[in-house]
C-alpha cells in the first residue's frame, strides 16, 4: 500500500513501547507450529484467503503476519505452480532482510500491501479509539483497484479487536466473498470478542505463550541482558512485548519488593508500603502506577491458582513460593483472593475514572490485601 494516513506526529497503534515495529523484526521466536502449520498449508495450495492469528499480546502475532506477508508477497504467483520450471517447494518462511520486498514493505511502499489499523481521529490530533467502517472501506477499494493485474494481493489487520460493529460487518462480507489472490491476516488477542461469523470464516493460528529462554534471547535481541529470564517469563506471561516493558521499568525489581512487603502481611509494614505507593505519584509516573496495579493484580491471580491447584509456580521472586504456601494453604482461601482480585480490579478501574491520587488508590489496596491476610489468623 502507500503509506497510511498516518500523522509522523503520533504513535503507531500497532508498535509495542520499547520494541521495533513488527515489520521490521525479522525472526519468530517460539512459534515454529504455526509457523508451520502456514507452510503446510501454502506448499500444499490449499491456501485459505483468511487467516487469524491468535494468542496473547506479544507473543509474535503481528511479527508473524508481516513474516507471512513478506513471504507470499516474494513467492511466484499461483500461475507459476507446475510445469517444467516449477519453483522449489519453499523450506521456511523467511525472507532476506534487504530483499526489494522486505524493503518496501518496512517502509510502507509496498503496493500489494494493505495495513488496516486505528488511523489518526478527523482533527488528526490523536488516534481513533477504534477501525471505522470507513478504513475498512479503503481495504475494499484496495482490492478492487489492485485486481487488475492480478497477482497476490494482502491485508494485514491490527488488531481485529479494534474494529468497530460496522467496521467488523464490512470486514466479513470480504471474507464471505474474498477477492481473488488475496490473503487476509487478522490479528487478534481476545478473539471471543469477534463476530463468530468472522471466526468461522478464517483459518485460526494459535501462538502460545513464550518460555523462558525465548523470552531472554529477545530480551538480548532489543539490547537488555536479563539476569533471570524465568522471572520475566513469569511476570509477562510469556509476552516478549509485556517483557520488554517490564524489563524497562525494572517490573522485577518492583515485583520483588512487593512480595518482601507482603511477607509481612498480616501486619503491614506500612512504611514500605507507603514507600511503593508513593513512587506512583507525580508527573511522569504513569507507566509505574499501570505497572504497580498489574502486578498487584497478578501476584493475587498467582497467589488463588497456587492455592486452587495447590502447585506453586516458578517463582517471579525470591521466597514467593514459601509466601503462597503461607497466605493460600487452602481453596478456601483461594477463593477468597480471587474475590478480592476481582474487587480491587474494579475499584482500580474506578480510580483512574474520577482520576482518584494514584498513591491513596495503591495504599488502600494494600491495606484491603491485608484486611484478607487477617482472616488465617481466625
């Protein structure tokens, strides 16, 4: 495509914090399966027109399109299959970085390319909050402008998720009726949430999350050397992306004062607690209050599985293994941290709502987590 109407002002809804765009990554790391399963599909030319790519934020989804795409925009055309001068049944996925394709296609130049994403709003100030119907009407006239020299065509979606209802309509009658060459990539990270008609139209990739040592050797790959990958792993769920940011505001060092303070629970050392709190105030602080509330909310989601499943995970910090072994002895009690989970997540959507002191919301979960660590003394 030509470049989207893409303000160089404003950031691209489709590049993680921290991280190269996914155009410009050029290896899949952990997803040798559906990596795969693409090429099986491809060398065996039963190439579906509608692919969705599915799994958790930052496990490679979107590298994994634009992977796809730089790879059939580079294969012969279908005219081409057969006869005496058939190409070589193709091995992988991967394409030269410095191929003219690859080129054109990080720099959005590539007129066989379609990206559909969040454009800039009327005002071109800020980011639409969702794909309007119109930017799918774009994708519409991209394949009808394009089908007339034939040839392979392709639309990367990112991310399905955040199309509108009428965008997502028009999405579908595409797919009810796809244009001739064209492959569709959606990318999606809650795929329950799409239309079960769009669902049921597209091939479904799943992507996993990512170990351990996938995620270190990222991690090296962006430049950051991390001392305990199994601890990132943890905390980010197995998402590179989560990870990196993670990595950036030192996520494992904050998760590690969090289970010495709440070590002490059910007596709160509210001195430390007050200390955590307080390092999400102020200007610039944004990305440490977002960071301080998940891993409130994880340790707590980590904490009741421990205590349903009464297996303990790899630890994300020294003694969170002997801290969930003493806080969650029982479902009981599991149960009674899920509750409080779900509770604290509502009351923290709730203060950022009516912009609540981001210090006095953090303390007062504290405080509430420690009213629950109270009931193993009854």
């Amino acid at each position: 495509m030509a470049r989207d109407p893409h303000s160089d002002d404003l950031p691209e809804p489709d590049r993680t914090d921290g991280a190269p765009h996914p155009r410009d990554v050029h290896i899949l790391r952990g997803q040798d399966r559906a990596e795969a399963a693409f090429l099986e599909a491809f060398n065996s030319g039963r190439l579906h027109h509608g692919w969705l790519l599915t799994g958790p934020k930052g496990v490679g989804k979107a590298t994994l399109a634009w992977r796809i795409a730089r790879f059939l925009l580079s294969q012969p055309g279908p005219e081409a299959a057969g006869g005496f001068f058939a190409p070589e049944v193709p091995q992988s996925l991967s394409t030269p970085p410095d191929s003219p394709v690859a080129r054109r296609l990080s720099a959005l130049s590539e007129p066989r390319l379609f990206l559909l994403r969040r454009a800039p709003n009327d005002k071109g100030d800020a980011l639409s909050r969702d794909i309007t119907v119109g930017e799918v009407r774009k994708l519409k006239s991209f394949f009808a402008l394009s089908s007339a020299d034939g040839g392979r065509r392709v639309a990367i979606v990112d991310a399905a998720d955040d199309m509108n209802p009428a965008a997502a309509n028009a999405l579908l009658k595409l797919l009810e009726e796809p244009p001739e060459g064209a492959v569709i990539l959606l990318i999606s990270h809650q795929p329950a949430r799409l239309l079960p008609t769009i669902r049921s139209r597209c091939r479904v990739l799943s992507l996993a999350p990512l170990g351990a040592e996938d995620v270190g050797t990222i991690l090296m790959e962006n430049g950051i050397e991390a001392e305990n990958p199994v601890a990132l792993a943890e905390l980010s769920g197995g998402s590179a992306g989560a990870a990196l940011r993670i990595a950036a505001l030192d996520g494992e060092g904050l998760y590690a004062k969090l289970i010495r303070l709440f070590s002490t629970l059910p007596d709160l050392a509210r001195s430390n607690a007050l200390a955590i709190a307080e390092s999400t105030a102020g200007r610039g602080k944004e990305g440490q209050f977002d960071l301080t509330l998940e891993l409130i909310d994880l340790f707590l989601a980590r904490l009741a599985r421990a205590g349903a499943t009464r297996q303990l995970p790899p630890e994300a910090a020294g003694g969170e293994g002997q801290l969930f072994a003493r806080l969650c002895p029982d479902p009981a009690m599991a149960r009674t941290w899920a509750e409080l989970a779900q509770t604290l997540g509502i009351r923290a959507r709730q203060g950022r709502a009516v912009n609540l002191d981001p210090a006095a919301l953090v303390m007062d979960m504290f405080l509430k987590i420690n009213d629950a660590a109270k009931g193993l003394r009854q």
